[in-house]
C-alpha cells in the first residue's frame, strides 16, 4: 500500500485501493479462465495444489517454528518434533518426506531450515539434534537423506537401537545447489551451486561451484571462473 496514490473517490475509499482491488480480481478471473481451458489432468493437480497449500497454510503452520507464505507440504509426511523447524517462502516439500528434530539433554536446541524457494524430493529424510540449514533453492531428488547424526554403536552388548545418538557435526547446503537421487548428506557442509551426483554419501564438505560424485563423494568438475567452463578434476 505504500505505492499507491491515497486520493479518495467519491465514496471515501481510495482511488490507490480501487485499482489494487481491481487488479486482483482481473487475477483471480485470469486465473479462473486458465483453469477452465486445461484438461481434466490438469484441474485435478490444481485443485490437489490448491488442498496442499491450505492444508500446509492453515494447518501445518500451527505446528513449525515457522513455514513463510506460499509453501507447501504434501502428505503422507512423517514429521516430529517441528516446533524446531522453520520453512522459508514458496518452499515445495515432496510426499514421503520424514523431517525429524531431536533435543538431546544437555545440548542447544536443535535447528532445522529449508531456506525459500527449495524443492524436497519424494521420501526425503531429514533429520536434525543440533543444525541443518539447506540454503535458498536447493533442490533435492527423490531420496534423499541429510543428516547431522548418528546412532552410537560403541557398546557391544546392547542393541544400536537401544543406543543414543550424537551430533557429527552442522550440516549446510548453500544456495542454488542440486542434490541426486538417493543420495546422503552426513554431518558436512555444501557449497553454493554445487551438484551431488545420485547415490553420492558426501562426508567431507565440498567447496562452492563443485560437481561431488561417488562413496565418498569426489569433487569431479569445479568452475573456472575465468573461463566459464566446470573443468573436469582428476583424481
Ligand atoms: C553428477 C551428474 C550430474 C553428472 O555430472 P557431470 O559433471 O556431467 O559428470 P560426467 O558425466 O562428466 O562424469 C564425471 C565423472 O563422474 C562419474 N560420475 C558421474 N555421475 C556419477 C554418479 N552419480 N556416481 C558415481 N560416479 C559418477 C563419471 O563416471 C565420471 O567419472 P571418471 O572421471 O572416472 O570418468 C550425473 O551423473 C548425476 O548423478 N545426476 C543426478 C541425476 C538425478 O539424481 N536426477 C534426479 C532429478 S531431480
């Protein structure tokens, strides 16, 4: 409202208002003829769309330390513990998704962000004791598992189950990033604008403008700045 020009009509309301009002509706109607010309396909997605992001809106939101406008999550989702998770503006989270927070005795609060404009594949777990921070416009495949824990294992005599978990370590990914399908991101730190090939188990952190390929992952290709070009990295 900061813009618009405050002159009142004839009925007190002002002009600045009337126009905006009457932009949304050309919206709205534009919107609607769109959805009228697309196929049957397509209006079911829309409608599903349009379910998902008031159930996330109107629901979900009560629950998450914060999901910012425009985001959606789609169920099933299995999620615990999301008064520690924050979900930035028009974030996708995929079906299947396992989000999973724990507050170890002892240790800060956990702190789990999925920054604005990312994508979460299908099946994705995600899971935090002390700090995962996945940049703006990550994108991650169908899969994909990012963790800044593990179960302990070191007593012989009782099951892994029965055993507590501990922090490896914050886990980040930057900015713009895409990470494959299948892949695992354990305790380390991405780069922005990175690519993690599908079925990579990245331990060690990968610099800025990598291509990580591989068990462990391997940076393959960084990019020359100079020339523009993602040169390959021989091993
Ligand atoms: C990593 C990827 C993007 C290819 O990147 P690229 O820079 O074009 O890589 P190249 O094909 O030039 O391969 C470079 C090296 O990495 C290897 N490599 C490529 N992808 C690999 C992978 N996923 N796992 C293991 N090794 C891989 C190649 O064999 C090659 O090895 P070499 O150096 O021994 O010859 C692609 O292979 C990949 O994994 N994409 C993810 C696909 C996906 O998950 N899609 C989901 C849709 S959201």
């Amino acid at each position: 409202m900061a813009n618009s020009v405050a002159v009142n009509g004839n009925d007190g309301t002002s002009i600045g208002m009337r126009e905006e009002a009457c932009t949304r509706r050309m919206g709205i109607l534009d919107r609607l003829r769109r959805f009228w010309g697309c196929s049957l396909l397509e209006k079911n997605e829309s409608i599903a769309d349009f379910y998902w992001f008031c159930k996330t809106q109107l629901y979900y939101r009560r629950f998450f330390r914060h999901i910012g406008t425009r985001s959606k999550l789609l169920a099933p989702l299995r999620l615990k513990n999301v008064h520690h998770i924050s979900i930035g503006d028009n974030v996708l989270v995929n079906k299947h998704a396992f989000l999973l927070t724990v507050a170890l005795p002892g240790r800060p609060i956990p702190r789990l962000a999925i920054n604005d404009g990312c994508v979460i594949g299908h099946m994705n777990h995600i899971t935090c004791v002390n700090e995962v921070s996945i940049g703006i416009k990550v994108l991650t495949a169908d899969g994909v598992h990012i963790s800044d824990n593990s179960h302990m294992f070191m007593d012989s005599t009782r099951a892994i189950v029965d055993q507590s978990i501990e922090s490896k370590g914050k886990v980040s990914i930057g900015e713009g990033s895409w990470i494959g399908e299948n892949a695992s991101v354990l305790s380390c730190n991405i780069g922005k604008h990175c690519v993690i090939g599908a079925n990579a188990v990245v331990i060690t952190d990968i610099p800025d403008y990598c291509v990580a390929v591989g068990i462990p992952a391997r940076v393959v290709r960084r990019f020359n700045q100079l020339t523009g070009s993602w040169d390959r990295v021989r091993a």
